[in-house]
C-alpha cells in the first residue's frame, strides 16, 4: 500500500465481463491482500452465480438490486459475510443488481458445485 490516498473516480477503470459467469460484470478497485479482491459487481436480472466456495472470508455488500442468496431475499443495503470454505449460493439476480465486495484471499474454482 502506498503512503499516500487514492481515488478512483467513476468512468476511471474499465468494467470487466466475466467468461465463465454470463451476467456478471466486474470493476476491480483493489488488492487488501494477495490474491484478494476489493470490487464492484454488476448482475443483470436473472443471473444466477452457481453454489460455490472460496477459500477466502468474504464480505458483501448489495449497493442497489436484489439478490436472493442464502434462502434470502437481499435488498440495496443488505450486508452479508460468508467464511472461508462456506458453501454459498447461488445468488440469483431478482433484479437488475450491484455489488460491492471484499475478499481476502483468492476466488477459488467455480463450477464444482462447491
């Protein structure tokens, strides 16, 4: 980390699409920690991000959308953690939906159903 503050000013990074995840959009803000993640994510209605794990803790965010994850109904201010190892989702966009995220540690294999 430098000695000094940052900004990333909106319209400053290039949102990323994600292959393997059709629906999901990326904008990376940041690294805390090897192999970690600090993020924005974009799901379009009707995504649906398969069970999965990471071997990372994992902090999110819902800026605006819902989500449903967990057996629940997530609404814009919702905040939820999920350990490292946990088995989670999916998470199903009910809509149009952002997230902020943090993980702190590396993402993991999707698609083995956790």
């Amino acid at each position: 980390m430098s000695n000094h503050q940052t900004f990333t000013d909106p319209g400053a990074r290039t949102w990323l699409e994600i292959d393997f995840l059709p629906g999901v959009e990326l904008l990376p803000l940041a690294q805390p920690v090897p192999d970690g993640s600090i993020h924005r994510a974009r799901l379009a209605a009707g995504t649906v991000i398969p069970v999965h794990t990471h071997p990372a803790d994992e902090f999110v965010l819902v800026l605006s959308g819902t989500v449903e994850t967990g057996g629940r109904r997530c609404e814009a201010g919702t905040f939820w953690t999920t350990p490292a190892g946990t088995r989670q989702g999916p998470h199903v966009a009910v809509s149009d939906a952002e997230l902020f995220t943090v993980r702190l540690g590396a993402m993991g294999p999707f698609g083995d159903g956790g």
